[in-house]
C-alpha cells in the first residue's frame, strides 16, 4: 500500500510540474530584443544627459520603445507579470519625457532616470531569458 502511494505521488507532483510548465509563457526572443535594446538605450543615452537636446530627444525615444515593448507582450498569453512590469518601466519613460515637455531637466535627474529604466529593463531581460524554451 505505501508503495502504491509512493508511486501515485510520484506521478501527481510530475503532472503538477508539467502543468505548470504548460501555464509557463514560452520564450519569445521577439520580446527578448526588445527589452535587450531598451536596456541597451538607457545605458547609452544617460552618457547624453548633459546635452539638454539630445537627452530631450533620447527620453522620446525610450518613451516610445517602452510603449512598442507593452504593446507587444500584452498579447501574449500567460504573460500578465512581464505586462504589468512593462507597464510600470513604461511609466517611467513616460515621466521623463513629461518632464522634458514641462521643464528643463537636470543631466543629474536624466542620469537618475535612465539609470532606473536600465535596472528596470535588466530585471525584466532576465525574467524572459529564464523562460522554459
């Protein structure tokens, strides 16, 4: 009898795991280029902060490809964390270019910003990366 048991729990815990790697969102190297170039973006365009027109044209750039990322992965299924967290670095683009359009910004404030998008993104290039493939 504790044998069968054994065995029977063996073979639930096994259906359980491959349940949840069916629920699991698949890799999508689409997705993963995005955020990669995203990161990449952030790394590069806080060296600019310094020049206000650049650093004025770099935070629509990123605000713009933040907003291209969401709109890609909401359709994914099975992807609403990946969605909401683009969301939320979407958000961030977006208050920077706000403040672009309202004021004139600091290089310390576009640094600052440019460096919590690439954190951001890093976070999120490695959630996709450790996707089942």
């Amino acid at each position: 009898m504790k044998k069968i048991l054994i065995i029977l729990s063996l073979v639930i815990l096994q259906g359980c795991t491959v349940l949840d790697a069916y629920l699991m969102t698949n890799y999508d190297p689409n997705e993963y280029q995005l955020i990669t170039y995203i990161r990449a973006e952030a790394r590069q365009f806080k060296t600019q902060c310094d020049n206000v027109n650049s650093s004025k044209f770099n935070a629509g750039k990123i605000a713009h490809d933040t907003q291209l990322f969401v709109l890609y992965s909401e359709h994914i299924p099975r992807n609403e964390n990946l969605i909401e967290a683009g969301k939320a670095l979407n958000v961030i683009a977006q208050g920077l270019l706000t403040q672009y359009q309202n004021d004139k910004v600091s290089p310390a404030f576009c640094k600052i910003k440019f460096e919590n998008i690439e954190t951001s993104a890093d976070k999120l290039q490695k959630v996709i990366g450790g996707r089942p493939r």
